[in-house]
C-alpha cells in the first residue's frame, strides 16, 4: 500500500508484484529482467510473506529461478505468527542501508519511538 501511494503521488517506487499464481510471479520476473537489461544491472529480487514478523519467508534472489523457488516454497505455508501465506510480495532488490521507523499512533497524535538503520 505504501509502495502503491508513492506511485500515485507521480514518485519513483520500487518496482513490484503481488502474486497469488505462478502467472504473476511470471509477468513480474518478465517486467524486472527488462529493466535491469535496460538499466545494464544484474537481476535481483525479494520474495516474501504480505503478512508476518522480521525476516520470516523473506528471499533475496539472485536470479529468475531463485525467484520462483521462493514463491513456490513460500506459498500455501503458514508463517511464524500462524497466518497463511496466500500472497507473496515480490519486489525489485534496493541496495544500500535500510531505515525502520518504529511508532506509535493514538487519538490521531503520532509519535516516533524509535529509528534503526541496518
């Protein structure tokens, strides 16, 4: 959703795919290899769960097999919090460092409680 509200707001976003059939993981690994062909960068890709806690089912895939092979392991399993992983997130792999911003909302005040870089 947030990928999806930059994109609408005319901003560049990382490219991405919600796949619930092999079909659409196709059409995605299809729409990443022309970029990075265009790009002249190797294929590189995550696959994981919509739904679920820290690194559970996440993939980092070197290449459009890879690819496959995490969304054909990862789909119909359940993950750590006992959700069913009906939908896989496939996404174009970002490289450099890695923000997360934890916080908290109530009542419409929002409050940043913590900040992390890997």
């Amino acid at each position: 959703l947030q990928t999806e509200t930059i994109r609408a707001a005319g901003l560049t976003a990382v490219h991405q795919a919600l796949a619930e059939e092999k079909d659409q993981v196709e059409t995605f690994i299809a729409g990443m290899v022309a970029s990075c062909n265009k790009a002249g960068i190797p294929f590189k890709a995550v696959v994981k769960p919509v739904e679920g806690a820290g690194s559970d089912g996440v993939s980092i895939c070197n290449t459009e097999d890879e690819a496959r092979d995490a969304f054909n392991k990862l789909k119909g399993t359940q993950n750590l919090l006992g959700l069913d992983n009906y939908q896989v997130l496939c996404q174009e792999y970002l490289a450099g460092d890695e923000y997360v911003v934890d916080t908290v909302s109530r009542n419409g005040e929002h409050k940043v409680v913590a900040i992390w870089k890997y």
